[in-house]
C-alpha cells in the first residue's frame, strides 16, 4: 500500500471542479483508492463520497492506494492536485 | 382577441415568442416487489447509461452557448452518475430489499440528500444536494419512460412557461433564444424576479396558471411592464405590441446615457438618485444603474435567510461586501425590521392581532439589546470600508431615538477604547413612517443626522388601512395633502436643523410623486436600481422653481388624492 499526505491550500477547499477531477483521475486505476480526512476515509473514486468529507482550506488529508498500479496512482493524483492548485 | 392572463410585472420590456414549457413531467411510481434482481439491475443500468448520454448531448451544447463554466455543472452529473459508491449502494439496495429499481434509486439519494443538506456550515455542499435531486430527476424520467424538458437544448426563441424557476433552470437558459417567462407563482422579490431583472428579459410572475392555461408551441406575448400576457394573439395585437417594444428599447437606449450622469434638475439644482437592495448580490444592479448610493439596505435578509441567529462576523462579511461595493459612496442599513410580516423561525414571537402594531423592529431591538449590539457592532466594524450610515426603524417618539442611539454611542466607545478600526463620520438616522414622529419632526430632527421616510408604512399608518387588504386597497393614497403634508413637515424640520431627508418607499421612484417631492425640497430619492435612470431622465427636464409651486398647491389647495394627481399631469405635460 502507498500513502502520501496533503495539505489543501486551496481557498475552497476541494470543491467541485477538483473534486470531480480527482475522482477522474482516481477512476483510471485498478488500485483501490481512499481519501482520510479527520479520521473519516471514503472512496476517492466515489464523488459523493469525496464532497461528502467537506474537505476545506488548510486541511491536512491522506490519499492511499492499494493495488497493482498504487504507486502510479499517487503520483497521478499527486500531479492533479498541484495543477488545481489544491496542495503544493 | 386572444387569451389574456394576469399576473405580477417582474421586469419591464415586451417579448414576442413560441411558449416553451419547462414542466416536470409525472414522475410518480409505485413501490414493487421484484423477483428478478439482476433484471431490475439491467434496467437501472440502461436508464443510467441513456442519462449519462443525454448528459454529454447537454454538456457540448451548453459549454458552446452557455460556456465551459456553466456546462461543468454537468459534468459534475455524469460523475454523480458514475459514482461506484451511489450505483452500489442502489444495486445492493434491489438485491438485499427486492424491490423496484425507482424505489432503490429514491430511497438511496434521499439519504445523500439528507446528508449533504444537513452541513449548515457549507453553503456548497448545500447546494450539491439540489444536483442530486436533478440527476435522480433524469433517471427515474428514463426508468419511467417519460421525457423530462432540457432547457439547455433550447435552439429557437421562446417564452418560457414554468410553475417556478429555480437556480438551477435559469442557470441552463441561453439569453440569447430567452425572450421572456411566465410563472405561476413568486412574487415581485422571488427569485426568478429578481434573476429577470437582472438578465433585464420581460417576465410576468405569480400568474396562477400560466402552465394550465398555455400551451407548448403557442405565441405567447410578455408584456412585462402591465404584467400581462396574450395567448395565440392576433395579428393587431401582435403589431401593437411591436411597437410597444420597440418605444420600451428606445428609451431605454436613452436612458442608458444617463448611467453616468449626475441627477440635475432643468436649473441644474443636484439631486442624490440611490437604489434599495436587499442583499450584497443586489450591489451590481445598483452600480449597473448608475445610483449615487444605496438610500435602504435591508439588513433583514440575514435574518430571514439563516437557520439561526446571524454571528457579528457574518453580519460583518455582509456589510462590508457592501460598502466595498459601492467605492465610498453611501450605504444606509437599516437596522433590524423584523416583525410585522416577517417572522424568523427561530426567534418566535407572540401571536398577536395587530402585528403591523405591535413588536416589531426597533421595539424588538430596544427589548433584545443584545441582538441590537451584535448588530450594532458588525455595522461599526464595516464602517472602516467605506461611507456607512444607520437608520432605525419604526421610531414613534424622541425617548426611542435616544435611547437606540445611546446604546449605539455605547458599543462605539467600548469599540473605540479596545482599538477597532472604525470609520469616520458615521450618521445616525432614523426611518420616518409612523405619523406621530413626523408631527414632532422638528424635535426629532434636533438629534437624527437624517431622516429616511418609508412610504409604505407611513401611508398604511396614516389612513389605518392594511395594505395587504384588498377591501381597503383604494386607501392606499400616496399622493393625498394629507400625507404630502406629512412629508413636508419631515423635510422642512430637517432642514432648518441643517439636516436632511431622504425617501426610501416605493414612492420616491413613482414618476408622478416625483416632481412633487422635488418640489418639496427632497434631498434623496432611493427605489429599485431599476427605477433610477427612468427617474433620472423625468428630473432632467423639471425646473425645480416650478416644482415648488407645484408641490405648494398640492399641500394647500388641493382636496384629495386625484387632484393631485391631475395637478402634477397639468404641470408636467
């Protein structure tokens, strides 16, 4: 399994372009993808599932994923939220 | 002669189209017991598949005529509709309960709806919740077998016919084929009023049976101004209102350069031209419009549209958003009028037989002090941002202002000693709409900054007559001596104090109440934003020398209401 923290800097937090985009980019892997949020976690794949975190400004979250392309994964969604400007 | 139908004039201008009917189909079913599971799968999957691809139809459309901003709304659909946690839930649903595939879909976004309703805290995932209840619309449509109207889809021009019109519809309705609406229900502030002036399209709203009584395809004629709309007209009306329409852009192209000009009577005499608004979006129309300043904000809103009482912060937010907006031009609040018609749900007040006469407004804030302060203090912590004055509401007597204004004096010096940034010049003033004020006008004027008279209240007040009561409706007399005497009393007071008197009622923008209060010496003019380049044009060529004999006569010689209303058509003819 991989894990990498994130800290959300974006002013409104993931909302929904971001949201939807990370879930895109989520959705193109095998490896069962997660997001933790104040000890919540909910499938990263699943967009209710992500806004339903209200995830907002100076959040710290961790994405892990589990599976055969975990570690491309995270880096997919490492990319996406830098090019959305949601973390660093 | 065509079909004509009624309702409430939203917004000014004249449409000419084909009615389009932006109604839900019946989307009702019935809860079964099914026997077959993967059956009832297949056929949730067939109805997502056919949403999802009438989704993207929607989404290349409205990103080409709308823009990429507002087509993301749908993007955001078909990623609901691919959800693996929502369709799961749904499938586990029909296996484990065996029932309909309709069912399932409801009972699980209900529950998703309910959660993301519940964040009180977060406006946006407010919102969310009417996304889900769009797409579980198109669904059950698809498992129903009905079609469900897609207004983005539109590609001709139309008048749309709707019960009402929601955020979300008008957020899919193309201006350029939009040519006007009629609703059933709202009001002149509902939502859909308010988002038709602010598109400036000609709608009519409240008219009871707009989607009974038209149908799809028919002509439908919009004439926003009367708030009157013809059915299948003939080619005669057609032709009158034509030409109808064509004045309305005429002058309207006139008006337009008068946005940024000041208000000048014919002799040149100055005149502040401001706008009412009713929540800081409200700001644009008043910009847009070319007011001088914002004559009455209605603090209410904070009040009306919150599940719980407003923190000073929020209050703050609000404020400042406002006086920012307006780049050092001045924004009077109006402290809190709650009461009368207007209840908050948690704040219960007593029942009462007379609500108009009874605990309302100031009374309330001179009883609950410590909601006056937080008030107080959200509005002194805003005045750092730009021109901020105060008014009270419903003041009958000198002890009230004072003591409103000493609790004021208070909170500032309490927020002066601990440091806070506040502006300078403050003015403290009062709304003049109870009879027994304006008779003392003149001891009143000795401590206010200004006076604001609210026209409504003062007319209602003074004829004892409800204005919400159709039985004693031809009571409502704006232009009766005996109120005209009332506001002549309020301006001169102020003015011998060197102070000044503004109007904020629906009558400072009524154009034959105009070149009277002109004549009266009115120092500011406050109506709808929409109102303030029609008033502009009108007192552009009034001569305020003979605006004074006008008004004289009014207060002196005329006997009632319709006098002064053929001396005001004489004069300005």
């Amino acid at each position: 399994m991989e894990t990498r923290d994130f800290h959300i800097i974006a002013e409104t937090g993931i909302h929904a372009r971001p949201a939807t985009l990370l879930v895109q980019a989520a959705s193109k892997f095998n490896a069962d993808v997660k997001l933790t949020y104040k000890d919540k976690s909910v499938n990263l794949k699943s967009i209710m599932g992500v806004m339903s975190l209200g995830v907002g400004q100076n959040a710290d979250v961790t994405v892990s994923a589990d599976g055969d392309d975990e570690k491309e994964a995270i880096e997919a969604l490492a990319d996406t939220m830098k090019k959305e400007g949601l973390s660093d | 002669m065509a079909k004509q139908l009624k309702g409430i004039a939203a917004s000014d201008g004249v449409a000419i189209a084909k009615a389009y009917m932006l109604v839900d189909p019946d989307l009702s079913f019935d809860k079964k017991t099914i026997d077959n599971p993967d059956a009832e799968i297949k056929r949730l999957h067939d109805a997502l598949d056919a949403s999802k691809a009438e989704l993207e139809l929607i989404k290349s459309k409205a990103a080409k005529s709308l823009g990429e901003e507002e087509a993301e709304v749908f993007e955001a659909h078909i990623t609901i509709l691919s959800d693996p946690e929502l369709i799961g839930n749904i499938e586990d649903k029909i296996k484990n309960d065996s029932v309909n595939a309709e069912q399932a879909l409801k009972d699980v976004t209900d529950g998703f709806i309910e959660t993301f309703e519940a964040m009180t805290d977060n406006q946006y995932m407010q919102e969310r919740a009417g996304d889900i209840r769009d797409v579980t619309k198109r669904v059950l449509s698809h498992l129903l077998g009905v079609k469900l109207p897609n207004p983005a889809l539109i590609d001709s021009e139309v008048v749309i016919v709707a019960h009402d019109l929601t955020p979300s519809d008008t957020a899919q309705l193309d201006r350029k084929y939009v040519k006007g609406f009629i609703t059933d229900i709202g009001g002149r502030t509902s939502h859909s009023a308010i988002m038709s002036r602010t598109l400036e399209i000609p709608a009519i709203v409240g008219s009871e049976k707009a989607t009974t009584d038209i149908e799809a395809g028919d002509t439908v004629i919009i004439d926003g101004m009367h708030g009157l709309a013809l059915v299948n007209p003939d080619a005669d009306e057609v032709a009158k209102y034509e030409k109808m329409e064509k004045d309305f852009l005429a002058q309207k192209a006139e008006w337009e350069k008068l946005r940024d000009e000041k208000t000048l009577s014919k002799d040149g005499v100055h005149f502040d031209l401001a706008a009412n608004i009713g929540t800081p979006d409200d700001i644009k129309g008043v910009v847009d419009n070319g007011a001088e300043a914002v004559g009455l904000f209605r603090s209410e809103f904070l009040y009306m549209d919150a599940s719980e009482l407003p923190s000073e912060d929020d209050q703050f937010e609000a404020y400042k958003k406002v006086v920012e907006g307006m780049k050092g031009k001045q924004v009077v609040v109006r402290t809190m009028d709650i009461g009368g018609d207007k209840q908050l749900p948690y704040l219960p007040l007593p029942e009462e037989m007379n609500p108009f006469l009874g605990y309302r407004a100031i009374r309330i804030s001179l009883d609950r002090t410590d909601l006056f302060r937080t008030q107080l203090r959200a509005l002194l912590r805003a005045s750092a941002y730009g021109k901020l004055a105060i008014m009270f509401p419903m003041i009958a007597t000198v002890a009230e202002f004072k003591k409103a204004k000493a609790i004021y004096e208070d909170e500032k010096q309490k927020m002066v000693k601990a440091g806070t940034k506040i502006g300078d010049g403050i003015q403290v003033g009062m709304m003049m709409e109870i009879p027994a004020a304006a008779m003392i006008a003149d001891k009143l004027a000795k401590y206010v900054d200004f006076f604001s008279i609210g026209t409504n209240d003062l007319i209602q007040y003074s004829f004892a007559a409800d204005r919400g009561n159709e039985k004693v409706s031809y009571l409502y007399q704006p232009y009766n001596p005996s109120l005209l005497r009332l506001i002549k009393n309020t301006i001169d007071a102020s003015h011998k104090e060197g102070k000044w008197t503004g109007m904020c009622g629906e009558m400072a923008g009524d154009q034959t109440a105009v070149p009277i209060l002109m004549g009266l010496g009115l120092d500011e003019f406050s109506m709808s934003a929409t109102s303030v380049l029609k008033t502009r044009s009108l007192m552009k060529r009034l001569d305020t020398k003979e605006m004074k004999k006008l008004a004289e006569k009014a207060v002196t010689e005329a006997e009632t209401n319709d006098d002064v209303i053929k001396l005001v058509n004489d004069a300005i003819k």
